[in-house]
C-alpha cells in the first residue's frame, strides 16, 4: 500500500511515519521541510497546495493521510479560516484523480463546548477558528467522499501526552520550562477532565486505523476514559523526573474546554484487536518456521 503522508515532519507526522513504515507501508512523505522523516521514507520538500496535479506528483498513491496544518495550537489564528479552501481543493483534487481512501486528521476541538462521551453522531457546534475549520474540513471530506463512493477516515484525535520541548501542548511547555531549570510552572485549577493518549500510542493508533479498510467514518483516536487534567500532568512530571512545580489558578479556563470530554473507543478497539491477533498469528507462523524450535 503505498501511502501518502502530508505534514510528515511535523509532530505527530515523524511518529506516525515511523509506525506506518514499521508496519511495512510505502510511504511517500511531503512536507516544507523533511528533516525529521523516517528514512525509510520518500521524503518530498514541497508546499502541498502549489501543485497543480498532486496525485500525479506523488506517485499515483493508494491512499492519503492528510495531517498538514498552520497554528494548530493557536486556536484563534486567522490561518484556519485563510486555508480552508487550499485543504478542501487539494483533497478534492486527489479524490477526483483516482487517489482510493482519504484520511484526515481531526480533533476534539470540532465538537465545541460539551460534557460526556463523543462518537460519530455527537452535534458539533465548534467554538474556535480552529475547532470551526475543521469541522467544515471533516464535512467537506464527507460530501466530497461519497459523492466518488470513496472511503474516508476522520481521525478525531484528544490530549497527546508526550516530553518533546519542541510542541505547544502544555507537556512541551513544562518539558521545555523543565530543560531551561524552572522550578515552577503556571498552570489553570487542572479539574477539567479530557481523553489523553501517550504519543507513542497516538501514533501507533493512527497507523493501524489507515492500514485496514473494514472500519472508516469518523474514527475517535483515543483511551476512551476521562481523567483530570492535573491528575495526568503531576504523574507526567513525575514520570520525567522533573523538578519543576505547577502553580495552580494563576490562568483560567477558556471558556470553550469542556468540563469532562472523552472519546468513545469502541472503532478503535476494533481495530487494534484486528492488528494484535494478527501479529500473534505471525509470531506463531515465525516460531513454527524457526528450524531452531525444532
């Protein structure tokens, strides 16, 4: 399956690319810059939205993962809105070329301000730019999709929990405050409840779900339980071994974070079953041909 992956040297892209080569994927790999890919890769440096005949370009792939996006974590930024229509052209461009599975990154933030556990059915009422943009990007793939008969996967992702000093989640802000010997980190009050997936998890749970045909739609990436936010960064500092503080209160809450927001984890449990009988089934396959067993 050959596979394209916009956005690869981001983030979430280098470890994504990382399990879908891991995986054994042919994986063609753009982004501005490709420095962080997996080298196992097909690393193409280029700005997705200036080719005019991007399937072509790419190799003709079987299948897109789209994470390619500006500010994610500004979520006010006027860059959402001023790129929505470079998105939605380019997957419309690949959908119209002959690409067979359109795959996109989602996020929590689409649904807006509500308590309780989101699936594919839950109303979104978006409260951002960045929450707006997308959940117009997720119904443009959907029209766009079925109107080619083409399956999608919205792949809604949560809280990524992960030590890299280099994101703008509050756990590269306090590895990074940490890396530079801070003692204390300003924090809101924490009791919010939200859905957190450590980044290897992430990554692997995102790779799975694009490698198998039998489960699309809107996909939650996620644990599936809620746990309060300063429960899951205390246990991350001390995870790390960083001597470094939260001070509680001294920021509010938006007024857009949900008090208790999780993902129904019932596709993506499906799926990973799927993969974990099939790697036993291999394992099996692998000692019964190992002449050492014998």
């Amino acid at each position: 399956m050959k596979i394209l992956v916009t956005g690869a040297n981001g983030y979430l892209g280098q470890g994504i690319v990382k399990n879908l080569c891991d995986m054994g994927a042919n994986i063609i790999a753009a982004d501005l810059r490709t420095d962080y890919v997996d080298y196992r890769a097909k690393s193409i440096k280029c700005n997705i939205f200036d080719i005019e005949n991007p399937f072509e370009y790419f190799e003709e792939p079987d299948v897109l993962l789209h994470l390619a996006w500006r500010d994610g974590f500004i979520h006010d930024s006027e860059n959402h809105i001023n790129d929505l229509p470079l998105h939605y052209k380019f997957i419309k461009n690949m959908v119209g070329m002959g690409i067979k599975k359109i795959c996109v990154m989602g996020t929590m933030h689409e649904v807006g301000f509500y308590e309780g556990c989101i699936d594919e059915d839950t109303p979104c009422h978006p409260m951002s730019l960045y929450g707006i943009s997308k959940d117009a990007l997720r119904n443009l793939v959907i029209v766009t999709c079925m109107k080619r008969n083409i399956r999608y996967q919205w792949l809604r992702a949560y809280y990524i929990v992960g030590n890299s000093k280099y994101g703008n989640s509050i756990f590269s802000k306090i590895s990074l405050a940490a890396s530079e010997g801070k003692k204390e980190f300003p924090f809101t009050n924490g009791q919010n409840q939200y859905d957190f997936l450590d980044y290897p998890e992430f990554c692997y749970q995102i790779a799975a779900a694009v490698l198998q045909d039998d489960v699309w739609g809107v996909i939650e990436i996620c644990s599936g339980k809620p746990e309060k936010l300063c429960d899951r960064v205390e246990r991350f500092i001390k995870e790390n071994k960083y001597d470094i503080k939260l001070l509680y209160g001294v920021y509010p809450d938006r007024p857009y974070d949900s008090k208790a927001i999780w993902g129904n984890n019932k596709k993506i449990s499906e799926i990973l079953d799927f993969f974990r009988k099939s790697d036993r089934i291999f394992s099996l396959k692998l000692a019964k041909s190992d002449p050492s067993n014998t």
